[in-house]
C-alpha cells in the first residue's frame, strides 16, 4: 500500500505538467518545468522552516519540543494529533512481564465505537497501536499521545521521531573520504571529495539564496574563494610545468606531411558510352564517325557502292573504298 501510495502520488503530480499527446520534446520541456516547480517549493517550504515559527496550542513540553524538529507541514498533522490525545482515555486490560495490554476510548464515543489496542513491549519499551498510524505515516498517533500523557512522558523518544520528517533530513554526508585508500583508489578518493564539496556548496546555495543578503554574501565569498583557488593551483602545478616544459624540449619536431594525392581527385573515368558519344557518330554503312547519317541514309550505300574491309591488292593504299558492281538483270 506505501509503494502504491508513492507511486500514484508521484503520477498525480506529473499529470499536472504532461499528457500522453505530448511530443517528445514537450515532454521533455514540461518535465524540466515540474521539477523547477518542485525545487522552489522546497526552497520556499525551507525558507519557511528557518524563519517561521508556528503557534503553540499548549504547555506540554512534547510540543515545545517537537515544534523545533518537525518541519512545519508535518507539525501541523502532529499537532492536530496532540489536541485530539486530550478526549481519549486509556484503560488497563491486562499487564504482564513482557506486554502490557491498554485500550483506547473517546470520551465521546458511542456504544458501537471500537476501541483501540494499545501494545506496550516491557523489554524495548516500545508503544504498538492497532490504527497503525505510525508505521503507514510516520508519526505518532493520537492515542499514542495520549498514554504518553498519562504516564507523564515530557518528551517524545527518539525512536519515534523519523528523520525524514525532520528538518534536519537534509543533512547528511553521503560519502566519507577515507583517506587510507588514496594509493589503492584515487578515482573513488577524488569523487569522494568532489561530492563532500558538491554537497556543502548546494547546501550553503540553498540557505543564501532565501535572502537577498545572503545571495550578494554567498556570491562575494565565491569570488574571494575562486581567486585563492587559482593562486593555490598555480603554486602546486609549477614542477609539473617545468616538468612538461624538459620533456617538449627533447621531444622530437614533428613536420607537416607530404602532399599526397587523394582518392578521387584527377580526371573523371568516362563510360564506354560516354566515350562513343563525345567521340561523334559512326555509320555503319560507311563506317566514318563524326557523320550526321547512319546505315539506312548513308549516301555511299544510295548510289549503289559497296564497303570493302579488306583490301589484298598491293596496289591500293591503305584507306577505306567503294566500288559499284552491275549485276547480270540490269541492277547496279
């Protein structure tokens, strides 16, 4: 049911920014914009927080108490949960060496009203109550409060007091840095500090940008701390410098590279057809290229004449020739 809870929170929270019809760069522009929106409520629910305090309804020290550490969303429930403790009484059932067995009323309940079981571990001193409000909330219920206000508990105990409710929840280190592991592990060494670092900057980001005071302080103090950075990292990189300085200087000069031809670059490769086209048109009557006729207009094969490839006669040159035969019917 908490996992459930969680994820149909979470899905009623982005079906305020984005539908199915949106494109993928819609999506992509108003899921940036629900997560701008939810980081400056944050800001604001911590501006809040740290500069407001809310009212107190009563004496009892829980409330004086709890008013510091919860944050104020999440006082509020507890608070109405402390005013509604003081119309319920608490009844013995049985008291063992190991549980004591409590019930719960409303002074104003009716007959048909169940009552609450109140379970309470000798050996860990732990408070079990059949609602199941604090563990499906987070928080100590109403009739939780009120046992503590009959057996004249001031102060809630920590055990019921989770962090994440707190407004210290967001302190917290994620990574120490073990110094030890440096030879065996300088990435992890490095990240490690590189996310200490991350966390405190965005932390003190958080708290300056509340104020416009704090903002021109925090920025100021940047400045300051960007310079000495600068100065402290040009004092450790100077051997190494030096370093890379001897080692170009006995390095090897390297020169351009001959020119060389590329694949692709000349002349252009003509086709077969190509050729045949740019080298002008051949009759294949006459068998002379560069003509404008061919075999059925040729003007040799119109006047009778026919084509002799070879010549065997001695006594002819070397050349193309035509001759006209009269056949024995007349015909040419």
């Amino acid at each position: 049911m908490s996992s459930s809870q969680r994820s149909e929170s979470s899905h009623a929270f982005f079906k305020r920014y984005i539908s199915s019809k949106n494109s993928l760069m819609d999506f992509i522009i108003r899921f940036n914009k629900a997560l701008r929106h939810q980081r400056h409520n944050e800001l604001v629910a911590d501006h809040v927080d740290m500069n407001e305090r809310p009212k107190l309804q009563s004496k009892w020290p829980m409330e004086s108490q709890m008013v510091t550490v919860y944050t104020k969303k999440k006082w509020l429930e507890f608070q109405e949960e402390m005013s509604q403790s003081h119309g319920y009484y608490v009844q013995t059932e049985s008291v063992g060496n190991e549980f004591g067995i409590y019930k719960v009323m409303n002074f104003q309940a009716s007959s048909s009203s169940k009552p609450r079981v109140l379970t309470h571990v000798i050996q860990g001193d732990d408070i079990l109550c059949s609602c199941m409000k604090f563990q499906f909330e987070g928080i100590p219920c109403r009739h939780m409060l009120a046992f503590f206000r009959i057996n004249q508990v001031f102060h809630l105990p920590d055990k019921y007091i989770l962090k994440r409710w707190t407004q210290a929840a967001k302190i917290v280190e994620f990574f120490p840095t073990d110094e030890q592991n440096v030879v065996e592990a300088p990435e992890r060494c490095l990240m490690s500090r590189h996310l200490r670092l991350s966390y405190k900057a965005s932390a003190l980001v958080d708290i300056a940008s509340l104020t416009v005071e704090g903002t021109n302080f925090l920025n100021a103090q940047f400045d300051y701390i960007g310079n000495k950075m600068k100065d402290l990292n040009m004092t450790t990189t100077v051997s190494g410098r030096s370093q890379c300085r001897r080692a170009t200087d006995r390095a090897i000069d390297i020169v351009d590279p001959q020119k060389i031809r590329t694949k692709g670059c000349g002349k252009r490769l003509k086709s077969s057809k190509e050729k045949a086209t740019t080298q002008g048109r051949k009759c294949r009557g006459c068998r002379r290229r560069g003509v404008q006729h061919d075999k059925r207009n040729c003007p040799n094969l119109q006047d009778g004449y026919v084509f002799i490839t070879n010549v065997l006669t001695t006594g002819f040159d070397k050349g193309y020739y035509f001759i006209k035969l009269n056949m024995c019917d007349g015909t040419q």
